[in-house]
C-alpha cells in the first residue's frame, strides 16, 4: 500500500524544518522523512557550537589585555579544555532540543529513514512506499574527508565530531583554511593548544582580494603557524602524525579537517528524477523558486549547494515551503550574498567575489 501526501520533506536541517513551516500553513497532509540526527547541523555539530567554543576562547584571550584596566593576577589563570568542552555540548544540547521536540510533536507525520525517488512523485523507505504531489529534498551537508586523512581514524577529526571530545591534545593541525577552518584554529590557539594550520591554496575565508588577504593572514599568523600554498599530507609516526606541506612539516596528536562540506544527495535516486547531475551529484534547478527543472521536486539549504551559509538555508527552505502548493511558482530575489567568518578580527565577503568583479 502507498500512503500519498499532498507535499513530502526529505531532511529536518534548517531549510527542511523551514519548509515545514511554510508547508503547514497550507495543508496538514505531509510527512517528514528524516534519516540520522534531528536537531539541524548548524545546532548540533555547526555554527552554534563553533560560537560557543569561540566564546570560551575569546573570554581565556581577554587575560592578556586585563592588566591594561588595573586587574592583575591574570598570569594565575588556566583553562581547563574538557570543561569547555562539557559547557559547549551543554549550550548545543539545548539548542537542539527545541528541534527535536518538533519532529517529536508530528508523531506519524514524522518517519525515520532513508529515502529514495523511484520516480518524480514517489519515495522507497525500504519495503515502505511513499507519493507525494510534492517533494523537497532538504538532506544537507557532510564534511569532505579524503582517503589519506581518513585513514587517520580516531585520530582524524571533522566539526561533526570536533565538540564530542572529551578532551584535545596540545597539538594539532586544521587542514583547510577556509572561514570554519580559521575559526577553529583561532580558538584553539587561545586555549593554549599549538595549532598549525594548512591549505593548498594562499588565500583563507574566502578572500580573493590579495591585499585583503594578506592583512587577514598577516594578523591571524601572529597567534598560529600557518602553511599555505602546498597541498598537506599526514605520515603516520608511531603514535603521532606528520603533517607535510612542500618542505615544511609539524609533528602533531590530532588533525581537524575542515576542506568544506558535501552534499547529502548521493544514493537518493536522484539519477530517477530524468535530470542532468553536475559534479556533485546536484540537479539543476531555479534559485528562485527552488524547484528542480519544470518537476514537482525541490531542493533547499547545504542540499543544494547554491551557498552553504544558514541563513541562506533558511531563505531556501522558506521558499521552497512557499512554492510546494501553489500552481504558479512565485520568482524570490534572492539576498545579497553574505559570508562572514568569526575570527578576531572578523573576515566578512559581502556581494560578488572580488574575483568575479570587472
């Protein structure tokens, strides 16, 4: 038997629950399918605990500047790394929460597992069969791990695994140096741990303005090594690794790989859907309205991959939500683009590229 809905809402990130919200303003017939975590990853293993543990950094730095304003005794001060670790988990914890308590209050409108199309309009769950007039496919994101890293095992850490630990050793390495990458290899150098920080390419956050660039390198190089321009690779040493970029090579405990994120669209039957894929399995679609080609398909947030920030989950997951029940698809203008990374200081990219300018 195949239960039939008016819309179906693959994933319970921050678009999928986004659409959610639009979509029941229309109808009380849909289903959310989600398979793994609830709680969004931006809540749970992404932007949320990443500020948090910015916030213990940024607070344990502060000593060095408190005997300017006649507090002394700073020398005396220490952090302790799991107690960080167990105030972050808890802050993130409670986000979550109000997540969960959402997919909770669906009951049988919520369903465990992993979907697959089989064609426009109808989903496999296994030896469950699921149509729907409507489907948003809002699956997200996860971090790209190439085999040599890997291989690494425990030893290699990614931010889904990072704010798990219990505890971090006092050296590490963060390959990739994007505005994640920054972020983290910041705070960790201000709570004390050696960080030495990589990237294949000689700019970081996102900047492709060279001046820009190299003040932002010039500052945060004043509170952690970092090696640019010459792809890393780990060689395994007894109990520890070397981490090797062209000539220069540093012996660390963990390595923290941050090379950005996929998305979650592979084994999903995308290929049923009669569609071209690009290079990463992605359909085309309207940034505008969000639907796939002229099907009754959607696809929002990290899924996408149009630009993986939150706030643009959001947007997406609104206006695929919007759009699921209406026969004339409304043509969204679409914010100015906007990413900023939360280093000291902050590094902010804000409309087109400067590469892309004339």
């Amino acid at each position: 038997m195949i239960k039939s809905y008016d819309v179906a809402i693959i994933g319970a990130g921050s678009a999928g629950l986004t659409a959610l919200r639009e979509v029941r303003k229309q109808t009380d017939n849909f289903v959310l399918i989600n398979d793994g975590s609830y709680g969004t990853t931006c809540a749970r293993v992404g932007c949320m605990p990443s500020k948090a543990l910015i916030e213990a950094a940024t607070a344990y730095h502060r000593r060095k500047t408190l005997e300017t304003f006649g507090v002394g005794g700073a020398e005396g001060l220490a952090v302790d790394i799991p107690a960080v670790l167990r105030r972050v988990r808890r802050l993130r914890d409670g986000f979550v929460e109000g997540m969960l308590k959402i997919a909770d209050d669906l009951k049988d409108r919520s369903i465990a597992g992993r979907a697959r199309f089989l064609e426009a309009q109808v989903l496999s769950l296994g030896e469950r069969r699921v149509h729907a007039r409507k489907i948003i496919i809002a699956t997200g994101s996860r971090p790209i791990v190439p085999k040599e890293w890997a291989a690494l095992g425990t030893r290699m850490l990614t931010s889904d695994d990072l704010f798990a630990q219990e505890t971090l050793p006092s050296h590490m390495a963060v390959i990739g140096m994007g505005g994640l990458g920054c972020e983290i290899a910041q705070a960790l150098a201000r709570l004390g741990i050696e960080v030495t920080g990589f990237d294949a390419a000689d700019h970081i956050a996102g900047l492709s303005d060279a001046h820009v660039n190299r003040q932002a390198v010039a500052l945060l190089r004043a509170e952690f090594t970092m090696q640019l321009g010459q792809a890393a690779e780990p060689v395994i040493e007894g109990e520890r690794i070397r981490v090797r970029a062209g000539n220069e090579s540093v012996m660390v405990d963990k390595v923290l790989v941050a090379l950005g994120r996929r998305p979650n669209v592979d084994q999903m039957g995308i290929e049923n859907l009669g569609v071209g894929l690009d290079e990463r399995g992605v359909p085309p679609f309207d940034a505008r309205t969000m639907q796939i080609a002229d099907l009754p398909v959607y696809i929002a947030g990290d899924a996408s991959r149009h630009l993986p920030l939150l706030h643009e989950a959001l947007d997406e997951g609104y206006i695929a939500g919007y759009n699921a029940l209406r026969n004339d698809q409304v043509c969204f203008e679409r914010r100015v683009p906007l990413a900023i990374a939360f280093t000291d200081p902050g590094i902010a990219v804000v409309g087109q590229p400067f590469d892309d300018l004339n």
